[in-house]
C-alpha cells in the first residue's frame, strides 16, 4: 500500500502485518502466467474501502530488507486485515504477524479460521483434518509426564490412556540412555516444570491435530491438542462473588512462560494450535525476561546415585536414608501395585521401594503372564501416585536392595496411606511373614477387612469370613492366639504399657554383645551427629554395670538436649549431645528388639490415678527380671501388641486385677474371638474377687460406667 502522511506530507509504502493476498504479478521465473486466483478481487475489496480516504495507519515493523508493516483502520472502525481475512481473501503469516498486537492476531486468527470453516475463495479447496479420535473435547487425568512437551492422560469416564503431544510447542529433547545420547540442556527441567504444574490434576483437552511419527513408526499417528488446567475447588472456592470466574491454565503457554520450550514455526497450510498468538507472545516474554533456556547459563545438572539393582551399593545408603523417620521422594515408576522406584531428592539417590506388609497380584511380564488382577493393581497404583510428590518411612531393606515401609500422598495433615488405599480397593493382601515388622500393621488390617467385607476384586469370589491365601487354597480359620514362648520385660511404662524382648533365639545377645565391642573399639566420647527427629544413632547409657552405645531413634530436638528411645528396648531418655554419636552401618539393618505391648482385654492406666504407682510396682516385682510367656491377642489402633503375660502359668493381668489395680475393658470383649473366651473368663472372675473385697479401685463400690 501507498499512503500519504498528513502532517509531514510524506509518501510512504508498507504491506499489511499478518496478512498475504493472492499476488497480481507472478514471481519472477515462475511458470504462472497471470494474476493468482482471487488476486484481482482482493485487490478491489481493498480499493473499494480504502482507496483516497482518509484512514488511521499504524506503522508497527520492518523485516530485515527494510519493508514496513503496519495496519490499517477504517473510518468505520474496523481493520482491513481482519475483513480480508474473513473474506477468505488472504492468508494470516505467523512470522510478520508478529509486529501486531496479541489482540489483533487473536482476531485474525478467529477471521481466517470463519473463511475455513465456510470454504470462501481461497479456502474453496479446503479440507478439515480427520481426527483418529473420536472427540476432540475431552477430560482426564494427568498419570504421567513424559516429556516436557508430552503427557499421558487418563481419559473420563473410560480411563483409557492417552497420550498427547502439547500443540505447537517443542520443548527440550530427552536424550536415550540405550543410545548413548545425552539430555538437552534444560530438558530435565522442562519434564519436571510441566510435572509439578499438572501430574495428578484433572485437565481438559482440545485435540486440534495429527501427525505421523516419522522417527519409529509411519502408521502410527502422533495427536496434538491444547491442554488446560481446571481452576481447583480451593481456588474456586476463594474467589468473590463479584469477581470474574477463575480462568483455566493453559499448560503450554504456561511452559513458555517458563522459559522452557519454542514456538513451531509451522508451514504456510499447516494445522497448529487455536491459541497459537498466545502462545507466541509467552515465548517472547521469556526471552525478554531471559527465563529458563533462554537465561543464557548452562544448565545444571544432576548425577543421580542409582540404587535400584546394587543391593550392596544400597545397604551401604541405608543408614542415611533411615536418619529421618520419614522422607520427601518422588514416584519415578510403578512396577506393580505395591512396588516403585522412587527418587529421593536429599540423598540424591533412586531405590526401589515396596509396600511393607503387603502382597500384590504381579502384573505381566516378558517371559510371565500377569496373576489374576496385575494388572489392574498396577494401573491403580499408576494413578494414584505415579510421579507424584510422597512421603516414605524406610523401615528395612532386603537383600536386593528392596527398600520397605510405608508410602503417604498429601501433606503431613491430611496424608493418605498408599498401602491401606491399595488393600481397601481389594488390589493386594496382607503378608503375614512380614506385617509385624511395619508400624502400620493396625491401619493395614483394617482396610483389607474392607475389602474383605466388600469383596472387591481379588476378594470377590471369596466368602467374608474366609481367611485364604489364594482362591484354591483350602479356608484356615485361626482357632488360637499366637505364642511367644520366652520373653522378658525390657521397660515398664505403666502397668498397662511395657516394652518386651524375644529372647527364644540369641538375637538380643548377639547384638547386645556387638555394642559392646564396638563400645571398646570406639570408646565412650561423643561425636557430632546430624539431630533430626526420626534419625536412628547411637547414644551412651548407663545400667549401673558401666556406660555403653545402644541404638536410638531420636523423638525430640531442643536447646539443652536430646530426648531419645532406646530401640531395644524402649525407654526414653533426655541427653546432651555429648553422649550422641553416629551409628556404625553394620549395626543398623537388624530391626528393633523391643516389642511394644499392652494387656490385652484391660483398660489402659489413667496417667494420674491414685494407684497408678503402686500398680506399677506390683507389675515389676510379678514380672521384672523373670522369664515371662506371651499370649498375642491382636494390636490396637496404635499397632501395639495387646498381649497376655504368664509367669509360671499365672497371668500377670490376672494378678494385677485381683489386687484392685485394675480392671478389664468390656468395650473390647465385643472383638474378642471364642477361642480367647478362657483369658476373659479370668479376667473377670480376678477383677470380681477384688470387688467383692473391696480393694482399692473397689474400695468406694462399682466405679464402672453404665455403658461399659
């Protein structure tokens, strides 16, 4: 266009931004030899509007020959750009589409896209892309990154998987460990920047469209859509009542906000994202804010210490990733329903972890098919916690290099136990080998009880009072409690609460004989030691027989000194750091040797009644130092063991009942199974004699509540 300047009365050329019509000269050597089609008529519709009147310009680029760009607006108000595009009287180019405003190109874009709806002049020949997909709206949840311009989405309401590439946008290339080819700078922080903004939320999808892939297969079609973020019930819920409703995120501008992917920049007819102005405009403010890749540094990178297939390499890490009671890690990968390899960002190190106390169905394998149910018991764990932020407590490591524990999503006030979620959707059962080695035993219970009860899926041919371990096992009903037959108290806490010590096998004296030596080795002087809640360490104790290291795990941090539990055997001590040290890594994997009980059937002490010390003093001169049986009736909501203690075949709650003490718990008769209808018959008839007699509880008359 040719335009004259009013107030400087300057004539000066320049081509519209955005925008390019049929030419009416053909290019030079081309083999056209008149005006292109519709050329003619474009060329008119501007003249007709345009020509001698007075018009508003604005000069808004010049590419690198030194051409303007600009547009221009109609008395009318309206842009010349945007009416020849809707018109179907030119094409929108993205590269000097740039020199506008993303207002403006947003409208352009909306115009051209009316023209190819309706098929008007140059869009005569136009043909929508087919989709493979049978929606192009759809919503679902995010089950896995793939890559910074990739996800993985769990489709409503099929949960078909699907995976989507994010449209028009090229994020950093993660390189092949198989082919040896490394990472791109920034493609790691690409991943985990898309991850920490979307994994575990629910999305919608425009799926706008395909592509062949190239690199591996020519049939198989890769999908593009624009992905977007649902405002959360929280965010909802905060907004006002006059406000404007919370907008939806697009990840992909998001990602270029970020610094961390570029714009494709497509060919003339390609298809590409309907927010592609957005877009654009994202990238640049990164590259003016110098953001992510754009920042001009290097980007970091991180060796990651692999722990999952060196179980030797991981026994040596096991004393520092049991300092602290519980871990932040994230989930890398979900092999089965209870097994994953996690990432554990503090001690910069991958492991595999499994689920303590709990079996699961195994999914397929190479050279295996999948147990009844593997599958499903992956895909639900793949949903609940793939790549997600979560919480571990390693309580022991196998062999292989196999961490154990529990495993929690959400934060510290409202976690969610992955094992109890697994277990009460009926996708696993109890080990009953190893369930008395985790301290969630009780919750874990509970929740297969549910399942059980429900008969959900691996219980759903099995009857609920069944206690099987496989569909074609015989029933085995348990008809007795379990015995320990040689234990002794390790510490009283009330005449209620003790801690005991197997002492069947000589676990117990070897160990107790491995602190000493190593005490005669590393003699009696304190060393720095981290001092964090749940560290596991060594701390100096005197039993009158001369100062010793035992292991303890400390519970509490302040100023003056360490509060700490002896794990061996479970009294508490308050110590200065002087009497701290670290724990040798040899003496770290053999699990507790205190056991933490209470009776079973009888009411827990009330911390401050009248005859709490002297019950205490009667349970230490029945049983302190002697050679005690134990009945195991079950564990309590605290997964302590409730426990019947024998000395010489005379119950030592019977004794403590008969002397007025205490009493029995009537609440928990109602869980009590037949065969334990002998240890309750004598515990009321010991608590009934004390009452008859009046003794101390008793001395004023019943002192039970009527809904006991």
């Amino acid at each position: 266009m040719r335009v004259i300047l009013l107030k400087t009365m300057q004539i000066i050329n320049f081509a519209l931004s955005g925008v390019q019509c049929p030419r009416i000269n053909p290019p030079v050597g081309s083999e056209q030899t008149g005006p292109a089609p519709y050329a003619k008529e474009a060329k008119l519709f501007t003249e007709v509007r345009l020509l001698h009147r007075q018009v508003h310009v604005k000069l808004e680029g010049v590419d690198k020959f030194g051409n303007m760009f600009g547009s221009v607006v109609h008395p009318s108000g309206h842009n010349i750009s945007i009416e020849l595009l809707k018109e179907g009287l030119g094409k929108m180019t993205d590269w000097s589409s740039e020199f506008t405003s993303v207002a403006i190109r947003t409208d352009m874009r909306n115009a051209e896209k009316l023209a190819k709806l309706n098929k008007i002049r140059v869009w005569v020949n136009y043909v929508a892309p087919v989709l493979q997909a049978a929606e192009s709206r759809l919503t679902g949840l995010v089950v896995e990154v793939v890559s910074g311009d990739c996800l993985v989405v769990a489709l409503k309401p099929s949960n078909n998987e699907m995976r989507l590439y994010l449209s028009s946008i090229r994020a950093p290339r993660l390189g092949n460990a198989r082919r040896e080819e490394p990472n791109a700078p920034y493609a790691v922080d690409a991943k985990e920047a898309l991850r920490n903004k979307c994994i575990g939320r629910v999305v919608s999808i425009e799926v706008e469209y395909e592509r062949n892939n190239a690199q591996n297969d020519a049939a198989a079609l890769l999908t593009f859509a624009s992905v977007f973020l649902e405002p959360t019930a929280a965010a909802a819920g905060k907004k006002k009542a006059d406000a404007a409703p919370v907008e939806r995120i697009n990840l992909g501008e998001q990602l270029l906000t970020d610094g961390f992917g570029e714009v494709v920049r497509h060919k003339q007819d390609e298809e590409k994202s309907g927010y592609y102005d957005a877009l654009v405009a994202a990238e640049a403010s990164a590259r003016a804010a110098k953001r992510g890749q754009f920042s001009g540094k290097p980007s970091p990178e991180a060796r990651v210490t692999d722990l999952c297939f060196d179980g030797n390499k991981a026994k040596q890490y096991l004393p520092f990733l049991q300092r602290e009671k519980s871990l932040r890690a994230i989930v890398e990968q979900v092999y089965a329903g209870n097994r994953f390899k996690i990432y554990i960002p503090k001690e910069n190190c991958t492991v595999n972890y499994v689920l303590a106390g709990i079996k699961s169905p195994q999914p397929a394998r190479p050279s295996k098919e999948a147990e009844p149910f593997g599958e499903e018991a992956r895909k639900f764990s793949r949903r609940t916690v793939n790549q997600r932020n979560v919480i571990v407590e390693i309580e022991d490591m196998d062999r292989a290099g196999n961490a154990f524990g529990p495993l929690y999503v959400g934060q510290k006030d409202s976690k969610t136990n992955i094992g109890c979620h697994l277990l009460a959707a009926g996708y696993g059962r109890i080990d009953d080998f190893s369930i008395d080695r985790t301290s969630t035993a009780s919750d874990l219970v509970k929740a297969q009880d549910v399942a059980k009860a429900g008969r959900k899926n691996i219980w759903k041919n099995v009857l609920p009072d069944e206690t099987v371990a496989a569909a074609a096992a015989p029933v085995v009903r348990k008809t007795a409690d379990d015995v320990w037959p040689v234990v002794r108290l390790s510490e009283i806490v009330s005449h209620t609460h003790f801690f005991v010590q197997n002492i069947s096998d000589r676990v117990v004296a070897t160990l107790e004989d491995q602190m000493r030596a190593w005490t005669a080795s590393v003699g009696v002087d304190g060393k720095t030691v981290e001092l964090r809640k749940g560290a596991l360490i060594a701390a100096l104790f005197d039993d009158g027989q001369g100062p010793l290291w035992n292991r303890a795990r400390i519970e509490s941090v302040s100023a003056q000194a360490i509060r700490v539990r002896f794990i061996d055997y479970g009294n508490v001590e308050v110590l200065p750091v002087t009497r701290l040290r670290p724990l040798d890594p040899t003496l770290v994997s053999l699990p507790g040797q205190a056991k933490e009980c209470v009776f079973g059937f009888v009411k827990q002490a009330e911390p401050h009644h009248e005859y709490a010390a002297d019950a205490a003093h009667l349970f230490n001169d029945l049983a302190w130092g002697k050679t005690l049986t134990g009945i195991v009736h079950g564990r309590d909501e605290a997964g302590r063991f409730q426990v019947s203690l024998f000395v010489n075949d005379k119950s030592v709650s019977e004794s403590l009942l008969e002397t007025g003490v205490a009493r029995v718990d009537r609440k928990s008769f109602k869980a009590a199974q037949s065969y334990q209808k002998k240890v309750v018959d004598g515990l009321l008839t010991a608590q009934d004699a004390a009452k008859r007699r009046r003794l101390c509880l008793w001395q004023y008359g019943d002192v039970e509540s009527d809904d006991e």
